[in-house]
C-alpha cells in the first residue's frame, strides 16, 4: 500500500516505509498533479503545459518525457501499476493500491456537512477532530505551482469551516479547552478571524481570567486594523462592553458566537448557565439559501457598516444586493442590541410609507404623517439599531430623507440600503454589487474542468441546479457548457438562477446553445409567488428612466462589445454634451459599465441581458434599421482611416482600437451583407483586410471578403471593390493558396487601371510580383516589380520606389545573385533612412537585407539589421514580421552552428506563430527545426521534426514544404546508412518536384536521388543525378546549390576510385566557398570527412598537396564542365 500524504510537506509511505525525497523537486511535482486528478485521463500536452507553462511546446513536452520515466523509477513497482497512459494521454491509476490523506479529509467534510443538523453534538465533535487532524498545513505545502492554487483554496476553506464549527460546539458543550485548541488552530492560518478571537476572549473570560479577555480583545482589534483596515464592529463591540461590565458567562457566549450558530441542534448550555435566549429583535427574513461567491463581499459589507451611518448597496436588478444585505444583516444583528429592522421598499408604492413601515416595526405612533420621521427620530436618538431599506431606487428621495435624518439625529444608528443608485446622503459609503466571477472563454478552453467550479458563477448555477434535484455531470465538457452559461449571462446571479431551472427540461449544452433568447424565457414563479424574470427585472429599471435616457440605453443596445464616446454619438446623433449626461445618469442607475483601456480610452458597455431588453425596445419602436446604418457608418469610417496606417508606424495603436471594436465590426458587416447597404459593407471589407492579416485571423477575414464580393456580383468598379479584391489575394496568399491569390490580384488590377488608379495598381502589382517570385516565376515577377517602378517614379512616390527596390531585391536574392541584391536593399535602405519611408517599410527592408547578408556568408553583418527590425515589428504589434524576424535569428545561429539557440529562436518562432494563427509560418518552423537537428548531428530529433513538417505540409498543401521535408527524411536515411528509406523519399521527392515545376525543387529532388544513389553504391546513377542537378542549379544561378552538388560529386570520385581528382575538385570547392564567404554546413562536413580522409590516404601527402593546388587555380566554369562531359 502505498500512503500518499499531500495535506502538509508532500510524504509517500510504501509498506510503513517513507520514500526519499526525488532528485529533483519536479518530479514530486508531476506526482502530486497526477494524483489530485486521479481517476481521469489527462491529456499529455494539458499535464505538461501545466507543470511547464514558461516553456516552448517541445521543451515543454521533452521535460514530460524526462520526468515520467524518471517518476517511474521512483516510484516502487507494483500490479496494478501507479499509472496508466497512451500516446495521448496518462492518469493517475485509480485501482492500484494506493490511499490518499485529502481523500479521507474530504469524506469526513461532505459527511459533516450534509449530516450537521442531525449528528449528536459529541459524534460531531468527533467526526471534526478527525477531520482538522488530518489538515496538516497547506496542500502540497512547499511546492510552488498555479494549479495547485484552486485545490489548496478548497482544502483551506474546508479546514476553517471545520474549525469554527467544532470551536462553536466545544464552546457549548462547555469544553474550554477544546474550544481554544480549535481557535487557536483557525487562527495559525488566518489571524484576522474575528470567531476564533471572540471564542478565546469567551474561554478566557469563562476561566476567570476577564483581564486576559481584554488582552484577548485588543490583539483581535490591532489585527483587524493591521489586516482588514477595519475598525471595531459591532460584535466585538458588545463583547468588549459585556466583558468590562462583568456580564454573566453565558451572556458572553452569546456574544461570541454572535450569529455563527452551528448547524446541530440539540446543544446543552454550558455547564451551570442559563438556557441560551433568542438574541436582539428583527424582523429578518430567514436565509432560504447559501449565500455563493459573495463571502468576501458579505465580510466587507459587514465591517463598512460599523463605522459609517449609511452604507448603500448598489447595483443592477438582479445582481444579487438583497440577498447580500440579507446575509450581511443576519450577522451584524447580535451587535444591534435594540434591534435590525428589514423594510421591503421594492413593494411599497407611496413615499410617505417609508417612515410609516419602520414606525409600524418600532412601535411609534404620530398624528399626522409630517410629524411621524420625527416621532421616529425620538425613538431611535437613543438606540443602537440597524435599517435595512431594501430597493429603493423608484422611492430615492424619501428614503434619502429617512437616512438623512437618522444619520444626523442617531449616532448609533445605521442604515444599510439596497438600490440601483446611491441614495447621495452625507457619510454614504457605496458598495457597487456586480457579476459574479465567471471564467473568460480562453479560461473556460484552457483550465483544467476542476478549476472552472472554483468561479462564483459556476458554483452558483450547479448549486441551484443540485436543489432542484439536478445534479449536473462534472466531466469536462459539462462543466465548460456552464461556464458558457455564466459568461454569456454576464454572472449576472438572477440570470444563473433562472438557468439553473431550465436543467429540469434541457441539458447544459443544451441551454448553452440557447441563450440568445434568454430575456423572454428565464423566468420562474418564486416560493412568494411573486414572478422572477429577467425581463421584469431589467423593465423595472428601465421604466423609471426619462424618455431622453431610455432612447439612450436603446441606442447603445446595437453594439457589440461596448463602445468609446465617439461610437455613442454617431449612433446617437446627439451632441457630446447631451450624451455624456445621459450616460452619467445610465451609470448612476447602474444600467452601463464603464472600463478603461490600456490607452486610456473610457468605453462604455451592457450585460447581455440588459443589451437584449433594449435591442427588443429598438426593434419594437421601428429605430432598429436606422440606428444600426448609422452603426456600421461609424465603423466603416474607422476602418478606412485605420488602414492607411496599419502598413506604418500608427499600426500598434489602430490594431488595438480595432481589437477594442472587433465584435462591433463583425455586426456591422453582417449588417452590411444582410440588410444594410451593400456599399458599408465594401468599404468595411477594403479597410479590415490588413487588421485581419496582421492579427492572424486569415480565415475569418476570407470568409468576410469572399461573402462581399459575391454579394457585389455584377456591381460597377469601385475602388473599396478593388481594394477589397486585393486584401481576399493577400488573405488567400498567406494561407497559401496561391492560385486563388493570383485570381484576386489580377482582378483588382483590372479594375483599379478601369478606374486609372495608379497608386492602387501599382500596389497590386507588387503583390503580384512577390507571388510571382514565391512560385520560383523569377523573369515574370521582375517585369511586375519593374513596371510598378517605372510608374512609381512617374508618380514621385520615392517611398515605393524604396518598397519595389526591396521586391526586386527578393527576386535577385532568390535568384542567387547576392550582389545584384545587395546592391538593391543598399538602395532601398538609403532611401528609407533619408526619411522617404515609413518605420514598417524600413523594417521589411531590414529584414530582407539580414536575410541576403546570412545567405551570404555574413552572419555578423546581418544580425544588428535582423534585431532593429525585430524591435520596430513589435512596436507595431505585426506578429507575422515579428516572426519572420525570430525564424530569420534562428537562421543567423544555425549559420554560426549554434545549435541550442537557433532551436530556440525556431521552436519560440513556432508557438508564436500558433499562437497568432499563422499555421503556414509555424509549419516551416517544423522544417527548420529539422534543419538545425541534422546539423547538430541529433538524427532522430531531425527525423521527427521532419516528419511533423511533412505531415502539417501535406495537410496544408504546401508543396515546396512537401519537397524540403521529405530531403530532410533523405539526409537523416543517408547518414544512418539506410539506403532504401533514402530512395524511397526521394523518389517521392522528384514526383512532387516535378508536378510543382519549380526549379528549386527540381534541383532539391535531384540532390536528393544522387545521395541517396550514393548511400547504395549506385554510382552511375548518382551521376546522372549529379548532372541534372547542375543542370538545374544552372538555372537558379545560385551558387550555394551548385557547391553542394559539387560536394556529393566529391563522395562519388572517392567511390569511384579516383582519390586525385576527388581532392581536386574539393579544393576548388574549397576556394569557391571562401571566396563567396558560404561555408559548408556540418552535416555535408561530416558527409565528406570519411570519403576524403580516404582519398587523402590514397594518395599520400606529397600527391595530395599537389592535387589541392592544382584545384584551387581551376575557376568553377572549368571544374563544373570537366565533371559534367566526363563525370
């Protein structure tokens, strides 16, 4: 058996024996997270994603890997094993034979707490003792980790209940020191509970030790000054006057206890007291349920009511005020001892009924009703008592004179009222009442499913669900439905409540599917008979508004997502002045929130069912097309002015507004599609397509442009159609489907020439041409680049001239004529740094320019290039640069065979790009990373990088990712020696190369049948591979490749038993490369060093020499026909 103790420092027992603590801390880690979600299957990338969460995906992965094995080294064998797992996914095994401390701690709490009131005091007494010995510290005590913050909150909760409640019942059944053992314990993790201090002033005072009492009473109030900033509360306050008065001993445990009542009945007084009497009077209204996710609230609203005369709860209808007053004032009564006093304002309809409910409660009577506040001011100017005014928002004035008047006449007086605005009273203190805390879709898609039950929301809807006799499953895909419940209701409390109802006929993924129409249908008929419905409740506010403010709170019901001030008043068509008071009274009546944003733009927003309320008024007044025209007016003049500068240097700022407004936008195009004018809808389109391709969201984007442009159909030119045109190209670009792409471009060309929009062909046909050189069309897209140079330079536009320079540089770098692009980006770059660009252009630049630079030998040179435009792409928030720039650092160490950190930089490259929905970009991370592995010499971390690579290819067909990924599977079959494997891939390899007819492919795949021929001795056809990759780098005139085919061609010379001619062409090789400054990678070094260390030997070191310097004088021209005519 093994014993697992996790309530205090982590402790495993096997058979008696206690296990050694693990070599590292980590593993200890995984144990425990394994064995807190024992029993479910865990996903593997969940459990190291946790455990690892600072670390790239694979690290991340590799360290899972790493710790598992080396958990089940630590761990002793046994049947049926600790673990169970798959290639998915592992657990915690709940069959092996294994017990777990938390486990029974929670068995003891759940019995306790569903048994409370039946259990005899002493069995309870027991079942606590038990229970609160097991607690021995902090779950998981010693370790640091998020995922185990939720669990910890549970365990330490649970021990607090406990202890109070066995300190209360010690108390009772006169059992002093029990009770300070208890209060002592609660107070070692908390020392701001008031209980545990009143309950050791009470065993302190009850052993005859009343100074010790007092002491006892000032440590409480110097920690809740230091800790809560509170000062005395009521309690403590008759506690502190019962112990100076020397009031009898049972008196005093009243006073203690104050309104925290166990749960058990059938408690005997203390031995020789009096039987316990019923308390101070009130007329609360029982607690009929637990207040859930508001404890916090409760404590502070109880600690704010003791110093000032009025507190005001206030909030929207539905928020959850009454109940939290309700709670607040059960457990401040024992500190009234003249009494707390419950009116329901909500019911009464006449203002002069206010002072009349609260005299019918005291007992005064007046003759005429403007004498009667004073008659009650006589009766309470010398009481201590608490007022609770419950919904006085429709009767604000004369519950403000009410308040007004005790605050002013009765010092010991209080008043705690409920309101959707504050009463505006001198002394008012507000508590603004608002949602409950519900988890974020991302929290909902990414936390564990336990941890979603921690949230307020989530835990009051399967609380009301579970006492309507429903018991909602808590697998994973039940508990994320809740959470979409609680976050699509705002964790509005009444809207939870009424949802939870609705489990009776329909499931939660049921009702989760249903909420669009929530207003109408979540409603029920309360145990008072009175209906609850979410409309009615929002109505009710909303009928006390002045014509001026409801047609506001309409106006604002047709966003999405809030809005700024500017968005209110176009849709408004109202004056600054005339919408701010308007929304300032919105505010008071707690009908709009308000949020600041990171740039410090105030935007104003609706729950979702107070939105519904006021879309269902717009729609009924006939407002509804007209405001909504008027809304995606707004936002398509947004759009146009962001895209002129998402390109520059205002990129950052736009991109944020847009992200503020991105709900916003997607109505306003639906509205533009669907039964607005088609021409917002087009200029929407044209403006958004650089948002949506900065931010990564190229299918949504398509999907938008794609459905525009079909709805134009036939429509004349326009340029938002054209502009729209070429953003759909862009999109289709990125996602790689070119053809598509090339569609779009050429028909937005045609139309902006049909409008002789110079300025927007030319764009295009910069488009067109990079896509011309990304097809390997290398003569067609320098003819695009230089056209649109030519009209650039017509036009003055010296800007572009500097962006079509970088293209045509691109084209010549891709071409291998480095110089050619060189000398371009040179050009490029002087003109942006004269001030004739903008920073995003002169980053591009960069970025190109370092790329060229490492390509050609000079790493150094580049790297300062590559960082500077890495700092400008974060600057402007364009996370596709941004990862340019980190796979382009990858590169420049690959190229210094600094193997760890140009993993690093590709693997940092890849989670960035998933991240930002950049699949295209993060598939080639996968090929890089299998690049920078077969160099390093990790063969088997190069063969899965590779194949991942080709798998995420084949599924994105990316064809030219399809060839470089399957010569990497050919490079790491070559050096292991597999001959068959080798020709296989590339046999595929020249398949697909030659059905994407493109001549780096072409030459790739034909690099690839002469290894591999080599690798299985076949040496004639080695050399007809040889020759037509020679023959294919000729047409790529680069260099690079041609050095490499020259390089096999040197393993096939030492084959052939031609050892002179072998190091001679080697030699030139040699020469070539350190002229051109393109070092040899070291996986080609460690392909040549056995074949020519042969040769060398062959032919000793006296011929050798020789051979080196005959071929160092041989230009390559020679070296290349030498080889080709004879081989």
């Amino acid at each position: 058996m093994l014993h697992i103790q996790i309530l205090g420092p982590p402790v495993l027992r096997h058979d008696g024996r206690v296990l050694p603590t693990p070599p590292r801390r980590t593993i200890l880690d995984l144990c425990i997270y394994l064995v807190l979600h024992r029993g479910v299957p865990l996903a593997r990338d969940q459990v190291a994603f946790a455990l690892w969460p600072d670390t790239t995906e694979p690290a991340a992965r590799a360290n899972l890997r790493r710790h598992l094995h080396a958990l089940g080294h630590y761990l002793p064998p046994t049947d049926p094993p600790w673990l169970v797992s798959t290639s998915q996914t592992l657990g915690w095994n709940p069959d092996s034979d294994h017990s777990v401390d938390l486990d029974r701690f929670d068995a003891l709490f759940e019995r306790w707490h569903t048994q409370a009131a039946v259990l005899p005091p002493a069995q309870a007494m027991a079942l606590l003792r038990e229970a609160t010995d097991i607690y021995r510290g902090e779950l998981g005590q010693g370790l640091q980790a998020e995922w185990l913050d939720g669990p910890r909150q549970t365990a330490r909760g649970r021990q607090a209940r406990m202890l109070d409640q066995l300190g209360m019942l010690s108390a009772l059944a006169g059992q002093t020191e029990a009770a300070i053992a208890a209060a002592e314990a609660r107070l070692q993790s908390d020392r701001s509970s008031e209980l545990a201090h009143r309950l050791l002033v009470w065993a302190r005072y009850a052993a005859g030790d009343r100074m010790g009492a007092l002491r006892q009473l000032e440590v409480c109030l110097a920690v809740l000054r230091e800790d809560l900033e509170a000062d005395v509360t009521p309690a403590l306050a008759a506690l502190q006057a019962a112990v100076h008065a020397g009031q009898p001993v049972n008196a005093v445990l009243r006073l203690a206890l104050g309104d925290d009542d166990p749960p058990a009945t059938g408690v005997p007084a203390p031995s020789g007291a009096a039987p316990p009497v019923s308390g101070p009077p009130h007329n609360l209204p029982e607690e009929t349920t637990a207040v859930i996710g508001r404890d916090d609230d409760v404590a502070a609203i109880v600690a704010h009511v003791g110093p000032h005369p009025q507190v005001t709860l206030v909030g929207l209808g539905g928020m959850g005020k009454t109940r939290l007053a309700l709670a607040a004032a059960h457990r401040l009564r024992a500190g009234f001892p003249d009494g707390t006093w419950w009116i329901d304002v909500a019911a009464l309809n006449d203002p002069s009924l206010v002072a009349y409910e609260l005299a019918i409660l005291l007992g005064v009577r007046a003759r005429s009703s403007a004498g009667l506040v004073e008659a009650l001011i006589d009766v309470l100017a010398s009481c201590t008592a608490l007022v609770v005014l419950d919904g006085c928002e429709h009767l604000l004035e004369p519950c403000a004179d009410l308040a007004r008047s005790i605050a002013r006449h009765c010092p010991r007086v209080r008043v705690l009222a409920t309101s959707t605005e504050r009463l505006r009273v001198p002394g008012e203190q507000v508590w603004e009442v608002g949602p409950l805390a519900f988890p974020t879709a991302a929290q909902a898609a990414e936390l564990p499913a336990a941890a979603l039950a921690d949230f307020g929301a989530v835990r009051l809807f399967l609380a009301r669900a579970e006492s309507l006799h429903r018991r909602i499953p808590t697998d994973a895909g039940a508990l994320r439905a809740v959470a979409e419940i609680c976050r699509r209701l705002d964790g509005m409390p009444l809207a939870l409540e009424l949802a939870a109802g609705r489990t009776q006929v329909l499931s939660v993924h049921e009702l989760a599917a249903r909420l669009d129409d929530s207003l109408d249908w979540l409603h029920d008929r309360g145990g008072d008979g009175r209906d609850r419905a979410l409309r009615s409740t929002i109505a009710w506010s909303f009928d006390l508004l002045d014509p001026p403010d409801r047609t506001l709170l309409g106006d604002l019901a047709v966003f999405d997502g809030g809005c700024d001030l500017a968005a209110v008043q176009a849709v408004a068509a109202r004056d600054g002045p005339a919408v701010l008071d308007g929304l300032a009274r919105l505010i008071d009546r707690s009908l709009v929130t308000t949020r600041t944003t990171d740039d410090g733009i105030t935007r104003y927003g609706l729950l979702e069912a107070v939105r519904q309320f006021g879309r269902q008024e717009i729609d009924a007044a006939g407002r509804s097309a007209v405001l909504r025209e008027r809304h995606a007016a707004h936002f398509a003049d947004l759009a146009s002015r962001a895209s002129r500068d998402l390109a520059g240097d205002e990129a950052g700022p736009w991109r944020a507004r847009l992200e503020h407004d991105n709900d916003n936008l997607r109505g306003a195009l639906r509205w533009g599609l669907e039964g607005g004018t088609l021409a917002t809808g087009l200029r929407l389109g044209a403006g958004l397509w650089r948002f949506w391709y900065l931010r990564g969201a190229l299918d949504e984007g398509a999907a938008w442009l794609a459905r525009l442009d079909a709805a134009a159909g036939a429509a004349p030119p326009s340029t938002d159609r054209a502009e729209l045109l070429r953003g759909a190209g862009v999109l289709a670009g990125a996602h790689n489907r070119m053809a598509e792409s090339r569609a779009y471009f050429e028909r937005s060309l045609a139309m902006y020439r049909a409008l002789d929009d110079r300025a927007g062909a030319v764009a295009v046909l910069d488009h067109l041409a990079l896509q011309l050189q990304s097809a390997g069309e290398h003569e067609a897209a320098t003819a695009h680049a230089e056209q649109s140079l030519r009209l650039k330079e017509a036009m003055g536009d010296r800007a572009g001239m500097a962006v079509t320079l970088r293209l045509l540089a691109q084209i010549d770098g891709q071409r291998g004529d480095h110089a050619a692009a060189r000398s371009r980006y040179q050009a490029s770059l002087d003109l942006l740094r004269a001030g004739r660009g903008r920073p995003y252009d002169l980053a591009q630049t960069l970025l190109g320019f370092g790329g060229v630079l490492i390509e050609d030998g000079s790493a150094g040179d580049a790297e300062p290039l590559v960082e500077e435009a890495l700092v400008v792409f974060r600057g402007l928030r364009d996370h596709t640069n941004t990862a340019h720039c980190m796979s382009l650092l990858g590169t420049l160490e690959l190229a210094r065979e600094r193997y760890p950190q140009a993993c690093q930089h590709y693997a940092e490259c890849m989670a960035w790009s998933r991240r930002h929905g950049h699949e295209q970009l993060a598939l080639w991370q996968l090929y890089n990373l299998g690049l920078a592995y077969r160099d390093w010499g990790k063969l088997e971390a190069a063969e899965r990088f590779a194949q991942e690579a080709l798998e995420a290819a084949r599924a994105q067909d990316d064809a030219l990712c399809i060839v470089r990924a399957l010569g990497l599977l050919v490079d790491v079959a070559v050096e292991r020696g597999d001959a068959l494997t080798a020709r296989v891939h590339a046999r595929e390899m020249h398949t697909r190369a030659a059905a994407l007819e493109h001549g780096l492919a072409l030459a790739l795949a034909f690099a690839a049948g002469a290894a591999a021929a080599l690798a299985g001795g076949e040496l004639d056809r080695a050399r007809t591979c040889l020759r037509d990759e020679i023959a294919a780098t000729e047409e790529l005139a680069d260099p690079y490749y041609r050095l490499e085919a020259l390089d096999r061609w040197v393993v096939l010379l030492t084959l052939a038993d031609e050892p002179a001619r072998a190091v001679e062409v080697l030699a030139a090789v040699d020469e070539q490369r350190r002229q051109r400054r393109l070092p040899r990678q070291a996986y080609y070094r460690r392909q040549l060093e056995g074949p020519v260390a042969g040769a060398r030997a062959a032919l000793g070191a006296d011929a050798a020499a020789a051979a080196e310097r005959r071929g160092r004088a041989w230009p390559l021209p020679r070296v290349v026909a030498a080889l080709v005519t004879t081989g």
